[in-house]
C-alpha cells in the first residue's frame, strides 16, 4: 500500500488498514469474496430486525476491512487497478463514521452465520475488524477506560483484590464453609467476572457449596482473579493477551489441573478458545467452563439434585457458550434436572437471540439507546413464552442486560444464574 | 438514527439511476437484436451442429424469387401433380366449411380443410396491425401532450421526510418480476407483429428472419412465466382494487390530473382501472397464448385463429394502457418510484394522492425506513 | 474466418483459458494468504467441520424463513436451471464433445431443456428484481452485482434465441456472450460459485474444532 505519511489523520487511517491488511486470514478473504450480497444476514441481526434500518445489515457493518482488502491484498487485485476498479482509499472521517457500526450495533453473537448461505462468520471479522479501529484510536471511550483499568488493576471495573477478599468472606460467613485463597497444588482455578464479584457474590457460596457437596479441591486467586477480558471486546489482541497471560501465568503458578470458566460468556472464548492462539501456545492445564464440569458432576453422580423449581422457567443461550462455544446440551440437561416447568424460547440452542449486551455494546454507554432496541428481539421471545417467571443463563453479562431490560419494560421476570440456581436445589448428602 | 448522513451511501443506487438502468438494459437488448442481424446478416444459414427441428420451413433458399405460377388452361394445373383438376365446386364446399370423416385422430367429423385462415390473415393485417400500431403511437402522443401542458405532477407541499410503507417486500418482487416478463413480451411481441413493416425495409428479409426467429423463441419461453406472474399479482394486488362510489368521483373529476383535488383510497380509480385491466387482458393472453402454443388442446381449428387475434388485440390494448402507467410510475409524478421500489412513500405524497388512505395509516408514518411495526400495516392494505 | 468460427475457435480459447486461470488464481490466492493454525485444546475435528459446513449451509433454516423465502426459490430455481443448461443442453453437450472433453453424454430432451430455461430465467429475474426493491439488499449491492446479473441473463438469454439452432449469427451471439462472461467472471463475484467452498468452509472448520457446526 502506499503509504502516504505527511498528514496526521492520513497516518491513522493508514494503520488501520495496515492491521485490517494483517488481521486478513485467508478464511477472511474467502469471506469476503463469496459474499453474494443477499442480505439473508439482515434477517439473522437484532440490531436490524429491531430497526428495519438497513445499514445495521451485518456484512456491511464490515464495509472498511472489505474495501481494504479488495484494494490491496484481494487476488487479481492489481489488474482491476489497472481498470480504475478497485475502491477508494480509506479515510480517518470514514472510519470515525463507521465506529458505531462496529462497535454499537455488534455483539459479535455469530446470529448471522447460520442464515448466510455462505456461511460467512461476521462476528468474527468484526472482532478482527476492531483491531483496526483501536490501531487508528477510534474507539468508543468508555471501552478505552475499561481496557485501561483491566491493564493498570487486573479488572475492567476496578475490583481489587481486597474488594474480592471481602466478599469472599462474607460468602464464607454465609454458607459456612471456608474458601482457601491462593492455595497452591489445588485441582481446580476459579476466575470470575468482575460482575459476579461485585453484582452477584451468591456464586461464590453457591459454587462453595457445590464443590464440597462433589468433593473438588479448589481454590480462588488474589492475583488472577478477573475472567473477562475487554482486549477481546475492544479488538486489542496485545491487550487481550496480557490479561490472558496473567491467568495462565498464575494457574501455572499455582500448579493447577483446570481452570474454572465462570458463567461469562466472552470469558470462556476469551481463555478457551482465543487464549492459546494470543500467548501462542497451549497450556500446562486444561480449561473447562463451569456448565461443563457441572454437567460432568451430575452425570458421574458426584452431584445429586434433591428437589425440582416449580416455577415457569426458560434458558437464555449465551451466545459465545452455546452458538460459538458449543456448549448446547449440558446447560439443559442441568436445568432438567432440577426444573418442572423448563420450556425453551423461539429458536432455543444454537439460534437463540443475542441479550444485545455482547461484544462490549453492554460497557459501551454510546450504544445504550440501540442496545435497548435489540432488546426488543429478547423480549419478545420471553413475551411469547405464556405464564414465564424465571429466565435462566449461565452469564454473569447477559444477566445484567436481561434485567436491566426487563425493568425498562416493568416487567416482573426475574433472571438467576445457571449455577446459583443449581446450588438452591442441591442434595446435601454430607450434611 | 444518527447515521442518515453517511457518505458512503453513494454505493447504493437511487430510483433515478435505477429506472435509467433498467431502461438501459432493455434499450440494449433491442439493440444488440437489432445489431446481431445487421452484422452478421449473410451468415443466416443452417446450423453446423444439427439440422434444424423444422428445417422444411427454413430451408428457404435466399433470393429465391417465386417462379411466376404457370397458367392453369381448361380447369388443368399444368405439371404432373396429383389431383391436377382445379375442382371450383369442391373448393366452394371447402369455403363453406364442408364436413367429413377421418379414420385417424378425432372418432367425430370435421372439416378437414378450412379458409378461415384467409380471414384471419386479413384481421391480422388490416385490423390489429394497423389500428393496434396507431393506439401505440396515438397513446404515446397524448401523454407527450400532457407532459408538455402539465409537466412533472410533483409534490405540492414538498417532501416531509416522513415515510409511509405502501407496498410489502412480496408486492414489490411480484410487481417487478411481472413488469420484466411483461416488457420483454413486449419487445419481442411487436417485433413479431410489427416487424415486417419496420426491419425487412431495413435490413432486409434474411436479417429479419434471423430477429424473427429470436423473437418468437424468446416469446415463447417468457410467456408461461408471465401466465404464473399474473397470477400471483391478481392475489398479491386484490385487495383495495374494489371498485368504490369515491372512484366515480375521482374519475368525474379527471384525477385532479388537470388541477383540483381528487380525494382516494389506497389506490385512485386510474390505479384500479389499471389492475383490472393488466389482470383481465392478463388471462385473455395467457389462454390465448396457452392454445397458440398448444393448438392440440383446442379440437377444432377454429380456435387457434380466433386466439392469434385475441392475443394480438389484447396485447396491444395492455401495452398502450401499460405506456400511461409506466409514464406516471417514473417520469409523470414525483414519488411514486419509491412506493414500488422502497416500498415506502413520503406522507406527502401520500396526503396529496391519496388521502382517504393516509387517514388510516398516518400513525405508521415513522423517520427514513419502515420500521419493525410499521410492517403490518402493508399486508392490511 | 467468420464471426462464428472467431467467437468459437481463437475468442474462446482465449476466454476459457482467462477463465480458468484466473478462477484458479484467486482460489489459491486465497489459500494462499493463510491463516494461524488453531492452538486451542480441539473438541471436534476441524477438517470435519470444514465438509460438514460445506453441506449444512445448502439447507436455509427455518427459523429465518420470512426472508429466506424468495431467496430459496430464485436461488435454488436459478442455480439448479442453470446447472442443467450448462451441461445437459444438447448442444452444450455436443459443444463439450468437440472443444472440450472429447466425449460426450445424453443430452436433455427439447422439453425438459425449455422447462429448466424457464425455472433458471424465473430464478435469475427473482433475484434480481428483489435487489433492486429490497433496502438490505439496495444497501449492499454494487454494479458488480448488477453486471453479473445481467451478462448471465444475455448469455441466457441469446442461448435461448438460438433456440431454433438454424442461424448462425445467433450462436454466434450466444457464443460472443458466453466469453464475455467468461473472462469477467474470475474478477468478479461470480467468483462465489468457488469460494463458497473456503468461505463456509472455513467456518466449519472454525467451529469443528469447537465441537458445534453453525
Ligand atoms: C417498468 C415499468 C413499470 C413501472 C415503472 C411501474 C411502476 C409502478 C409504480 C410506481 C406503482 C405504484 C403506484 C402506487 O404507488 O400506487 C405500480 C403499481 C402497480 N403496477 Fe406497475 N410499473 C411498471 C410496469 C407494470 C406492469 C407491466 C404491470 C402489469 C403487468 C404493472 C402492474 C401494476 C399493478 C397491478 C400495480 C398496483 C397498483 C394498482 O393496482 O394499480 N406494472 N407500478
Ligand atoms: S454477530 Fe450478531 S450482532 Fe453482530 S452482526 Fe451478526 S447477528 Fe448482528
Ligand atoms: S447473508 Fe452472507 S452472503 Fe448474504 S449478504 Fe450477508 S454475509 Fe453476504
């Protein structure tokens, strides 16, 4: 590309091509090749489902990285050059514009792969398409903060740890048994969202309890203590991988078998599946997400579930744990277990609408007006749901977007954890 | 929602570009027909690959000037040709539609042989052709006139940025997909009709078969489509096409074409004089059409005649109305377009055309594009 | 040498090799380009994904129905009418035998070719009316798309002229189209015809390896 460095905002329109040029993997470039503009994406997004505003179409929220590559790296490329057929170059106003479409109006949910019939992963490029967005600094500035604060205090919302240390007394005081911090050789890491710390403590007593009741050995870091991890939302793969080495330096540390994937849905990618590739190599331990080791536990019997929730309930699928995560079956054979009345939603499982508060649109006050639009989508779906009482999901964010949605529309529905609710209705065999 | 303003709106294609576009492509197809017989006009010959299925009929050697008919002397056909016996009394039977039997094909009598065709030749000729290209050039006419004397019909209170939805997604598709069918029958329609008169004087009769050959192939592929596409736009359409007292009114008062204000539902009386018309014409060439192309399914050989002329007439008298409303779809009024493109229409425009029907649904009226909620009210209509 | 024998004889063989070259040039460039190997803990098999998704996101799923319909429709009444054109076509057959293969197969009868030219020219003026009266697809469409569309619809179209196969300026037509199209084709998103392969493909694999298909 000619790199034209005498202006400023030149220079930053330049690096942002040069990382859209970079995060170009071939699966991109298929992508965006096959693209036949059909639009079946639109039909798939909440974002224009909501709004019936075409721009919020997914494969064009994606427009700056196309013309980036159609200009500079597509095959053939350089003979329709020739031809004057190639697009412009990009500009800083351009992509200044084109901000809140990609980090307002994505969750990077992955809704839209299942209706493209070339089955191109939009979320997935978007995420790739923000690393452009943050080398060129534009980026909205409430996720500037909080990637700011993860790097300088280990959470995006500033919870030290002697915030986490009081809450995990507290807990302890609660339920009676006691947690052991930083212990080392124990089986099992847990990492929370700083949500769940700070928002809903309850699931450290409910997993304190769990874990005796199954026998784990296991134990919660002072110094990695925080899941999230705001350099994925953000699209900083530098960021994204210092918070992740700080996890796999600390699990390492500790000697650890498994590190707990709480009930946080960009966490689990985060560490799960992005992790290895950000620091480069797979880790001395395996990582296993908290719905998983339940479904384990229940399944060798290790858990006994002694009564059943009365109420009218449904899942709410976190789309990084379920649709991209793979994880369909066991939250459900969970909830069987311990529910009478568990009735799935329209599209349950893989197809299952987004909250609208993924992929940092939730920390992202820019977004909030779009956000609470999307949500319409959701509830609709609780709406269909005759007599429904109680939503469950395994995500401490999707938790916060459902009920801060729910009391913009008055409504009574109440939201719990998957594990917290799990906890309520536990065999105590021992005791 | 904030995002009106962005400038890379330039890759999408506005309604002006687009009825150009279209209008583009078909200038183009007539042209490239009319090209591919000047260019290649002498190359006309049978095909290298296989004989052609009716090769009797095309094997028409080129200038082969018609030997002048030897005269016949005393009632003989001179030649060697059976029944060389010019019989007056039998052919006066032929004429009069004589009756008999055959052993094979139809177990009741019929004629065998009938003249009818003459007739036929000379309604084609003398009556469709003639008067048929006169209503196309007389209709063009006026609505130049008009254009001339009133000019673009805007509107009046300008645009209010606020958009109705008039026309559902299934409408626009069904609409559209009927109006390419129909103007490539069209094309290649009056060429068959028309043709004679205006290409064999300039290209030549070579030429023009090999157009005429194109024509009738692409004619007899697109009309079983057109026959489906009807169809579905006499359901898609219906409602709102009934006929009303207020369209008596609007009619009486010329549609405020002229000046005035002529008040109307979802569709004015033009509009579902238009329907009616494009559907019932519709079916007249879709039978007709369906026994020219299969004459087997019609016993008697009357049938096909009496089709060509229904088709012919009927074609011409939905192509001169489909002229007026092509007309008033892009150039005549301002706004239109979008109803059928966008599927949206400015409240303005809908105040001004319509205004019994903006009453009912001005709540719906929202910012720059339909709404989630806005959708149903395009299927109540 | 007359038109036909050029559009048949040099201009082919120079548009078919374009095309082949140029198809085969942006599929491996794409290849090409590369992309890190996965280093998470697999769940499933990547290269399994990679077939699977292939197949899958042949099957539209219901739940996006409302938009999918006409799309499904036009899509699978243009794609698969074509398919039976382009290689059952009894002169497209006896054309394969003699400039291409060698050999050739049963062609289709005259009737069953107009009913696939019908379902194909309903499919392609579907689509392609529904581009220009959908705002999604108004929004995102280029002239790439509309020249597709419409150089596959001549092509399509002055085959069907030369229905009657006794004229030679006809398929002298057809065949100056049809390499046109030809070398238009690898630049443009005709294209997907091939990557369609890589492109849901590589989604497969993504998720393979995650033990879920999308
Ligand atoms: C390319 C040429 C055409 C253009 C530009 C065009 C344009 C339009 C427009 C703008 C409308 C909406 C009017 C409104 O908002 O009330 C409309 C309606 C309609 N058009 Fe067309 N049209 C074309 C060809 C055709 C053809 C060929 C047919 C029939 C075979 C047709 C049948 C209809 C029908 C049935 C309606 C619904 C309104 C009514 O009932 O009158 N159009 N057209
Ligand atoms: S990933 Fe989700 S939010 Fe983003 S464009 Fe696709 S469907 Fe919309
Ligand atoms: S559905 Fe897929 S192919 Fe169609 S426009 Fe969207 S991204 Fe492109």
């Amino acid at each position: 590309m000619s790199t034209k460095t005498s202006a400023p905002t030149q220079t930053a329109a330049d690096q942002a091509v040069s990382k859209f040029l970079e995060y170009t993997h071939a699966s991109t470039a298929a992508y965006f090749d096959a693209c036949v503009h059909c639009g079946e994406c639109a039909e798939a997004c909440h974002f224009y489902l909501s709004t019936k505003n075409p721009i919020y179409t997914p494969i064009y929220k994606l427009q700056p990285m196309l013309k980036a590559y159609k200009r500079h790296k597509a095959p053939l490329s350089s003979i329709k050059r020739l031809f004057g057929l190639v697009p412009e170059q990009i500009t800083k106003q351009e992509l200044e514009e084109w901000s809140p479409l990609v980090y307002d109006s994505c969750n990077m949910c992955g809704r839209c792969t299942l209706a493209c019939p070339m089955g191109i992963d939009i979320a997935f490029t978007i995420r790739k398409m923000r690393e452009g967005f943050v080398a060129a600094d534009i980026v909205p500035g409430d996720l500037r903060q909080s990637e700011k604060n993860a790097l300088e205090t280990g959470s995006p919302m500033r919870v030290q740890a002697k915030a986490l240390q009081a809450q995990v007394r507290a807990q302890e005081k609660d339920c009676g048994i006691a947690i052991e911090l930083d212990k080392k050789g124990a089986d099992y890491l847990v990492i929370l969202s700083s949500m769940e710390i700070m928002g809903y403590p309850e699931v450290i007593g409910s997993l304190a309890k769990i874990f005796k009741e199954a026998g784990i050995d296991w134990t919660i870091s002072t110094k990695a203590y925080e899941a999230t991890n705001v350099g994925i939302q953000i699209g900083s793969w530098d960021t994204a991988r210092t918070l992740v080495q700080r996890v796999v330096d600390e699990a390492e540390h500790l000697g650890v078998k498994y590190v707990i994937s709480p009930e946080c849905g960009h966490a689990y990618s985060a560490l799960r599946w992005q992790g290895p590739n950000l620091i480069g190599r797979s880790y001395d331990f395996e990582v296993i997400h908290i719905i998983e080791l339940l479904h384990q536990l229940t399944t060798e019997g290790r858990l006994q579930m002694k009564s059943k929730n009365g109420r009218r309930l449904t899942l709410h699928d976190p789309c990084q744990i379920v649709r991209r995560g793979g994880l369909v079956k066991e939250p459900r054979a969970l909830l069987n277990d311990v529910a009478d009345h568990f009735e799935e939603m329209q599209g349950a499982g893989i197809t299952n609408f987004c909250c609208g508060g993924g992929g940092g649109v939730s920390a992202n006050s820019r977004a909030a007006k779009l956000q609470a639009s999307a949500f319409e989508c959701k509830m609709q779906q609780f709406n269909d749901i005759d007599g429904l009482e109680l939503i469950v999901t395994p995500c401490a964010n999707c938790r916060t977007v459902l009920e801060d949605g729910l009391e913009e529309h008055d409504s009574p529905l109440e939201v719990i954890g998957l594990s917290e609710l799990l906890a309520q209705h536990l065999d105590h065999r021992q005791t | 929602m904030g995002h009106k303003t962005f400038s890379h709106a330039k890759l999408t294609l506005n309604s002006n570009q687009l009825s150009q576009g279209i209008a583009g492509v078909f200038l183009f197809m007539a042209a490239f027909l009319m090209l591919g017989s000047l260019v290649f006009p002498t190359n006309a010959k049978a095909s290298s690959v296989r004989p052609p299925a009716n090769a009797t009929i095309n094997a028409l050697p080129e200038n082969s000037s018609p030997q002048p008919a030897p005269k016949a002397t005393g009632g003989f056909v001179p030649g060697n040709t059976l029944g060389n016996r010019s019989q007056t009394s039998f052919w006066k039977s032929v004429r009069d539609g004589a009756i008999g039997t055959r052993d094979t094909m139809q177990a009741f009598p019929s004629p065998l042989i009938q003249s009818q065709g003459q007739d036929w030749r000379y309604l084609r000729n003398n009556y469709i052709s003639r008067y048929g290209g006169w209503l196309l050039i007389g209709v063009t006419g006026l609505i130049a006139l008009f254009y001339l004397i009133r000019g673009r019909i805007k509107i009046k209170s300008g645009r209010s940025g606020a958009v109705i939805p008039r026309f559902s997604l299934t409408q626009r598709v069904v609409h559209w997909f009927t109006a390419v069918l129909f103007i490539l029958l069209s094309i290649s329609g009056l060429i068959l009709l028309f043709g004679k008169h205006l290409f064999i004087p300039l290209i030549g009769k070579t030429a023009f078969g090999v157009v005429a050959s194109a024509s009738m192939q692409s004619h007899n592929l697109f009309g079983p489509l057109f026959i489906i596409a009807t169809l579905t736009m006499f359901f898609v359409f219906l409602k709102g096409n009934g006929f009303k007292l207020v369209d008596l009114k609007w009619a009486l008062k010329g549609g405020g074409f002229f000046g005035g204000h002529a008040s109307s539902h979802r569709y004015n009386f033009g509009e579902k004089a238009w329907f009616w018309w494009a559907i019932i014409l519709g079916i007249t060439l879709s039978l007709s059409g369906l026994i020219l192309e299969f004459p087997w399914l019609v016993g008697t050989n009357m049938w096909p005649l009496l089709a060509g002329l229904a088709h012919g007439g009927a074609a011409l008298l939905m192509i001169a109305f489909a002229i007026g409303h092509i007309y008033i779809g892009t150039v005549g009024m301002e706004g239109s377009l979008e109803g059928m493109t966008r599927g949206s229409v400015d409240e303005n425009w809908a105040r001004e055309h319509h205004d019994l029907w903006y009453q009912e649904h001005n709540k719906e009226a929202t910012g720059d594009h339909p709404p989630a909620k806005a959708q149903a009210a395009t299927s109540k209509g | 040498m007359t038109f036909l024998e050029f559009v048949e004889g040099p201009a082919w063989y120079v548009a078919i090799t374009i095309f082949t070259i140029g198809v085969l040039w942006r599929f491996l460039g794409i290849i090409a380009i590369g992309r890190r190997t996965d280093m998470s803990a697999p769940k499933g098999s990547a290269s399994a994904g990679f077939v699977k998704a292939i197949f899958r996101h042949f099957l539209p799923r219901t739940i996006f129905a409302e938009r999918t319909r006409v799309h499904i429709l036009g899509g699978y009444s243009f794609h698969l009418g074509l398919f039976i054109l382009l290689f059952f076509a009894a002169p497209h057959v006896v054309f394969i035998k003699a400039h291409i293969l060698g050999f050739g197969w049963p062609a289709l009868p005259r009737w069953a070719f107009i009913i696939a030219a019908q379902a194909a020219f309903a499919g392609l003026i579907l689509l392609w009316v529904r581009r220009i009266c959908d705002p999604v697809m108004r929004q995102i469409s280029d002239w790439d798309d509309h020249v597709g569309t419409i150089l596959t619809f001549l092509v399509m179209l002055t085959g069907c002229l030369a229905l009657q196969e006794s004229v030679e300026a006809l398929r002298a037509l057809h065949m100056l189209f049809v390499n046109i199209w030809l070398i238009y084709f690898p630049f443009s998103r005709l294209m997907h015809a091939f990557t369609f392969i890589l492109s849901r493909g590589y989604t497969g694999a993504t998720y393979g390896h995650r033990g879920i298909v999308p």
